[in-house]
C-alpha cells in the first residue's frame, strides 16, 4: 500500500508540473541505428536513451524538476576506434520561476559520467548548466533566448540559442531551439503527427585510464530527420524517424590539460590534432516510445 501510494503522489506531481511546464513526457526510451564508413570498413553506430522526469517542488510561481538519463552508444565492427560501448548516466535538476504574467526563467545543472565505464573515475564527469528566458506574447505565440554551458572533456563548450513557440492554427506547430533543435510538426488528427527537425550536438566520453591513458571520444553531428508520432492507449507515444546526418564525426584524442572553447560543434582557436578520426555522412533511422501524463 505504501508503495503504491508513493507511486500516486509522483505521478500526481509530475501531472501537475507537466501541465503548468506544457511538457508531456514522464519517461522514454528511444533507439537509433546509423551505418558509418571507416576507411575501407563500413561500420555501424547504434545508439540507446532512456529519462525520467520526477517533481521535486510545486509552487504558484516556481517547481523544480529532476530527470535522470542514461545514454549507450554501441559501435559494431569499429574495435580499431573503440572496443567497448561509450556511456552517460546524469542526473539534472530544472528550476522554473514565473517572473511576471508573460514571462519566466528557467535554470538547469546537469552532472553525470560519461566514459566506456571500464575503471570509473572524477575524470568521467562532465557539468553543464544554463538559462532559457521566455515571453508568452500570445496564447499561441512565445519565444525567448538561453545559453547553455558544458565543461567536455575537449574543453568548454558554450550552446547560445534562441527558444520559440508558435502555433498558427490547430494543425501546425513550429517550436524547439534554434539551431540545435528546431521542429516543425503537422497534426493530421488530433493523436497522430508528422514533423521534421534538425539535430545538432557534441558531446564527449572518457576512455579507460588503464587501457587507453585517458583518451577521450568526441562526437559532433549535424543531420536533419523526419518522423512520425502516434498517441496511442491514450499515455503512450510511439515515434518512428528517418533523416540524414549531413556532417558527423567520431575523433579520438589524447588527454590533455589545454581547454579551447567550442561554439555548439564549431571549435574556436587552434584545433587539437586527433589521433584517430571518422569522418562521414549517413543515414539514420530512430524509434522511440514514450509515456506522458498528457495527451495532445
């Protein structure tokens, strides 16, 4: 009884921040699958995600919001680069404060480690935090500006973006960070759509201390995809993608204690030499589930 009272009070506090937040999704796993040319080799990435999203406070003008992630990323017939799977466990916490009758503030942290997890250390953590400023103009229009800051293993990374949200009428939406994550989506009824958006991200992971003298794996990548999304059992969301990765990049280093600045996936200065790279474009494909305490 106490277990499932427990489990009442959680999914009442999420219910009550997702609808003040407008952000359905309580939990979710999505998988995605890419082939990757390495020199004469034609190898493959697949990549596994999993978040849940938690109340930690519910306010009239602030709640504050945990998620916890895990992140794998499996490379097949790629050992030259990396034998063993690269993984990120983080936890992140979002505080969202009203700050007046149009606007909020929204400040995020986020720790986690993120390394082939073979001998396990500090130096498999990575820390990021930011802000996102927003202004609700009209029921169906808001935007706003953030910057978001990552301490990567290749150094310091800064992601400024402009936030917007935009619906012209009851089928369309235009919405996300731009140009990290911006969308654009069309309901064709009111549980099933169809979207396309562009995907940018760097993000890096520790190699063992022991087996490769704590060298590091970066990964950028610029793809754009398209995807369909279906409400089903009313909770569930299913989502099924295709797109292409018009830039993506795989590059060893090896340790260092010089820190340059990155720009989202652009690096500013003298760009360190890699010890190994691969370099190439491809197709992806992406399937995900998610459940959500609100439907569309």
């Amino acid at each position: 009884m106490r277990i499932r009272r427990l489990l009442s009070i959680l999914l009442f506090g999420v219910a009550t921040l997702a609808s003040r937040a407008q952000d359905r999704e309580v939990a979710g796993v999505s998988l995605s699958y890419a082939p990757l040319k390495y020199n004469d080799t034609l190898a493959s990435v697949q990549q596994l995600e999993t978040r849940f999203r938690f109340p930690l406070f519910a306010g009239i003008k602030s709640q504050l919001i945990g998620t916890v992630s895990y992140r794998r990323t499996t490379f097949n017939d790629f050992d030259s680069f990396t034998d063993r799977s690269l993984q990120g466990i983080s936890s992140q916490l979002a505080w969202l404060r009203r700050t007046g009758a149009r606007t909020e503030m929204l400040l995020f942290a986020q720790a986690g480690l993120f390394s082939d997890f073979a001998d396990i250390s500090a130096k498999d953590l990575r820390l990021s935090a930011g802000f996102r400023y927003r202004v609700r103009q009209s029921p169906s229009v808001k935007y706003g500006f953030g910057l978001a800051y990552s301490r990567q293993f290749f150094g310091n990374q800064i992601i400024p973006f402009i936030d917007f949200d935009w619906r012209p009428d009851n089928r369309w939406h235009v919405y996300g960070q731009f140009p990290v994550k911006p969308r654009i989506e069309y309901s064709l009824t009111n549980n099933w759509t169809l979207g396309t958006g562009l995907l940018g991200e760097a993000s890096s992971y520790r190699l063992s201390a022991k087996d490769h003298q704590n060298q590091f794996v970066k990964n950028a990548q610029w793809g754009l995809n398209m995807y369909t999304e279906k409400a089903v059992y009313k909770t569930l969301t299913l989502h099924v993608g295709t797109g292409c990765y018009l830039k993506r990049s795989f590059r060893k280093y090896n340790d260092s204690d010089h820190s340059p600045w990155t720009v989202i996936t652009v690096p500013l200065g003298t760009k360190p030499d890699p010890v190994m790279k691969a370099d190439s474009r491809s197709w992806f494909v992406e399937f995900a589930v998610s459940y959500n305490l609100l439907t569309r």
